[in-house]
C-alpha cells in the first residue's frame, strides 16, 4: 500500500535501459569522449571529398546505365571463376567439415579428438578469408587454386562449428535406440545422427555457398582469381560504368541464391 | 513400405528402387558440375607452383619467424584507426539502419507496396557487397583515408543490422502496442512507448555483435587503402618484411579475440 502510496500524484517516467545510473551515466560519457577522441584523430580532408561528391554522382548515374557489353569478355570468365569456385570450394569444404563437426560434438567424439577438432575449427574462424588468401596466394601462385583452397577453408570453421553445435543439441533418444539394435558406429551415424541434423546441415551449406560466393568476388583483389579482379580493375581506371554493371550481377545472384535458399530450407524442415 | 525379395524373405530398404535411382542420377549430376569444376581450376593453375609449394611454405615460414616484436611501438595509431573504424562505422550503421528497419518491418511500415520493396532493396543491396568492395568504391569517390574506411564498413552493415532489427520488429507482441494505442497514443507515442522497449535488448545485442564483425572487417579494409592496420599490412607486404607480417597478423589475431571476448560478455550481460 505504502508503494502505491507514494507514486499516486507523481507523473509516470519510462524505466531507463541501464538500471543503475552510475554505469549508465559512465557509459553515455565514455561514449561521447570517445567519439571525441575518435573525431580528433581522424583528420578527413573535406576538400577532397566535396571534389568527390561529383564522382559519386556519376557512379550512381552509372547504376541506370550499367555497361555489360565493352568488357564483356571480362566480365564473364571473372564471373564463371567466381561460380566455379564457390561451387568447388562450398563441395570440398562440406565434405572435410562434415567428420570434423563429428569430431567436435562432445556426445560423439571422445576428448582428445573433440580437442583436435575444435582446435582446427578455431583456428579456421579467427583468420580471415582475405588473409589466408594472402598466403596461399603467396604459396601456391595466382589463380583461381588459391581462392578455392581459401573458401575451402574458411567453409570448414564455419559449418563444422555450426553443425557440431547441432549435433550436441539432438535427441538422444533415436540414437540410443539405433545403437540397442545392434548397429555398428557408422550405421549409428548413419540411422540414429544423420536423420536429426540433415535439415539443418543443407540449410546450413547452401547459406555457405551464398557466403563463398560473396567472397569470392573480393578474393580477386589479392590474385586469387575470380571476378574481383576485374572490378578492380574497373575501379582503378574509373570505368564507372562497367563496374556498376559487375555490382548489379553480384547483387542479382546473391538475391536469387537467397530466393533459392529460403525455397530449399522451407521444404526441408 | 519399401521391401526388396531376398531369398524368398523380405528385407526392409530405406529407398524404393525408383527413389534411389532418382538418388543416383543426381550424385552423378553434382559429382560431374564438381569434376568440372576442378577442371577448370586446374587448367587455371602453374602445377609447377602448387608442386613446389612446401618449399616456398618453409621459406616464408623461416622468414617470418621470428616476428619482429620492436616494430609493435609503430602499431598503436593503426590499431587506434581500426578500432575508431570499427566504431563510428557501427555507429553510423545503426543511425541509417533504424529508420529503414522500421520501414521495411511489415507492422510498422507506412506503404506495404511503395516502401517496403525500396527498404528491402536496401537492405539487400548493401547486405550483398562486401565491405572490401565498397571501401575500394569510397576510395574511389572520396579519397584513401580513415574515414573512407568508416564510410565502407557502415554502408556494409546496414542491410545486416536493419534485416536483423525489422525481423525482430515483426516478432513483437501486438498486445503491448495495442495497450498503448487504445490510450490514445499518437503514433509516434505508440513506437517510442509500445514497439522500442520491446526490441531495445534485439537492437543493443546486434550493435555489439555487428561491431565484433567489423573489428574484424576493419582490420583489413587497409589493404585497399582503406586506413587501419591493414595498410601496415601491406606495405610490409610489399617490400617482403615477413617477420613484420607475422607480428602484424598475431596483432590481428589477438584484436579478433578479444573483440569476440568483449561482444560475448556483453551479449552475455544483455540477455
């Protein structure tokens, strides 16, 4: 009563966010001298880009008159090694990424190879695609070898720890019941663990082949083959136009695979 | 049920013969497109590189070991650069992103036929390109710089926070707005006092996550002049100071670590 007591008369104020204010008014004050901080540091040269604010027209008035035919060549075998690719590299990397994830799913695999495996799976998510395509271009010479083992790699990191997360959460119970009919390991793996997680592991890859093919159009840009490449090229010599063109078919393919992923993953699950 | 004859008994099979033959045809169609594809690959490939691949492995290997740990004292100001990139990109991000997540969410948008499409292209369109490729566009338009690099990595995330922010808009419960509105509230009243408090957890938990990713992104948006460490990266690069790469990639490595770390415990403390 006495609660309700003291609030009658009083006008009511939202709740803040943060509850205590002292951590409140740190954060809203450690943010602003932040942004102070960052602003002091960072010298822009207003000059060049109000000069560059007529180049940045151009480029989206080159978006309603992209240019497919002066470069088409180009344009198309960039584009085909792209595809190509991201269809080798997503292949391999799930076929690799699938023992993996087994091995890193703690209900499956015993310690030492749940260690290995996440230890592989670790190292796979903290360096990135650009980087390793950096080195293996290094290694292995220019050329499409490099993305592909690139894309490859960076697939296992992220389905194995995506799928192993799934194969911990599955009922135990089918495959317990599997294992009491007498079933050997793989048909264990087969029958009891393949059935659970298959929906989530085509869901999984083919939002992989999205992601490797976004990558692989920058992959170009170190040498590792691909339509990157060319859209630096385009870039450097402000060929506007062809590179809007290039834009364009990325940003089409990318939205039918994300059409075709939402159509699959419906049917699936 | 599928049952095949053997020996007069009948033996359970998963697959009817039709069911896996149809099964069979299309392995072969995908391991055929994949032996294409290799083909391709390979014919793309010097085999003389790939063979003496161990070789140049070791070398780099022996070269970049070990790092040269005095060259950390020039690090700072790039390190400092790439964490204001990532920041201020975020920052920027979520400013565009709100307004567009709301247009595009089906219950709060104003126009289902005239608006909804234009924020979804947005969202698409930004979503789909690398943040590599816009900041080699921004360079392009407005010069090498940080704040290129800031410009790319926000248009970058907007089409990632503004999908995740109007998927949660839509999930929200339509009682609460509907409490608010039966008191009379404008429709601005209605989203500050009904919609915002319900995705204000949704949207601090995508800042952080988004600003995990950009670290990252950030990190190597100098290789195309972008600002950050990434330029230190490749000016050491291109004058072949691998035990200055080595350093420079533990310096990456560590940022990405605890950058995930820090997202993690936030998120953490949110939820």
């Amino acid at each position: 009563m006495s609660a309700l007591d003291t609030r009658i008369g009083k006008p009511w104020k939202k709740p803040p966010f943060v509850q205590r204010a002292w951590l409140r008014w740190a954060l809203i004050l450690g943010f602003a001298a932040y942004l102070v901080a960052a602003y002091m540091t960072i010298d822009v040269n207003w000059a060049r880009v109000y000069e560059g604010l007529e180049r940045g027209k151009q480029f989206v008035l080159a978006f309603t008159s992209p240019d497919f035919t002066s470069r088409s060549s180009d344009i198309w075998e960039g584009m085909i090694e792209s595809i190509i690719m991201t269809v080798a590299s997503s292949v391999v990397g799930i076929i690799i990424s699938i023992p993996i994830a087994l091995g890193a799913a703690r209900n499956i695999a015993p310690l030492p190879i749940y260690l290995i495996c996440r230890a592989i799976i670790a190292v796979s998510r903290a360096l990135q695609e650009i980087i390793v395509a950096i080195l293996l271009v290094a290694i292995f010479g220019f050329g499409p070898l490099a993305g592909f083992l690139t894309l490859s790699f960076a697939t296992i990191g992220f389905l194995s720890k995506l799928l192993a997360e799934d194969i911990e959460s599955m009922d135990r119970v089918q495959a317990e019941a599997i294992k009491a009919s007498g079933a050997k390991w793989t048909q264990w793996i087969n029958y009891g663990v393949q059935p659970q997680v298959m929906p989530r592991l085509i869901g999984l890859s083919i939002y992989r082949v999205d992601i490797n093919f976004r990558e692989s159009a920058i992959l170009g840009l170190v040498g590792a083959g691909g339509i990157g490449a060319t859209l630096n090229t385009a870039f450097d010599r402000y060929e506007y136009d062809t590179a809007a063109a290039i834009l364009l078919m990325i940003i089409l393919i990318v939205m039918a695979l994300e059409y075709i992923s939402g159509i699959i993953r419906e049917r699936v699950q | 049920m599928p049952v095949k004859d053997l020996k007069g008994q009948q033996v359970w099979q998963r697959r009817t013969s039709r069911e896996s033959l149809g099964h069979w045809v299309m392995w072969l169609i995908g391991v055929a497109i994949f032996a294409y594809c290799w083909q391709q690959i390979s014919e793309a490939t010097t085999w003389f590189f790939v063979w003496d691949a161990p070789r140049i492995a070791n070398d780099i290997w022996t070269r970049a070991t070990p790092p040269r740990w005095e060259y950390i004292t020039q690090l700072g100001k790039p390190i400092w650069d790439t964490l204001n990139i990532a920041t201020l990109g975020t920052f920027f991000a979520l400013i565009l992103a709100v307004p567009v997540a709301f247009l595009a969410a089906r219950n709060t948008t104003p126009s289902k036929f005239f608006i909804r499409p234009i924020a979804l292209l947005i969202i698409v369109s930004t979503r789909s390109i690398n943040s590599l490729i816009w900041a080699l566009l921004l360079i392009a338009i407005i010069g090498p710089g940080v704040f290129a690099g800031v410009i790319a990595i926000a248009i970058r995330s907007i089409g990632f926070c503004a999908k995740l922010l109007y998927e949660a808009i839509e999930e929200i419960d339509e009682t609460q707005v509907e409490a608010i509105t039966a008191t009379g509230a404008s429709r601005w009243q209605v989203m500050a006092y009904g919609i915002v408090p319900q995705i204000l957890p949704a949207f601090a938990g995508i800042a952080v996550f988004r600003w995990d990713i950009n670290i990252r992104e950030s990190t190597v948006l100098g290789l195309v002049g972008a600002g950050g460490i990434g330029l230190q990266l490749s000016s050491s690069l291109n004058v072949l100071a691998w035990p200055q790469v080595s350093l420079i990639l533990l310096v990456i490595l560590a940022a990405v670590v605890i950058s995930e770390w820090v997202s993690a415990k936030v998120r953490g403390a949110i939820i």
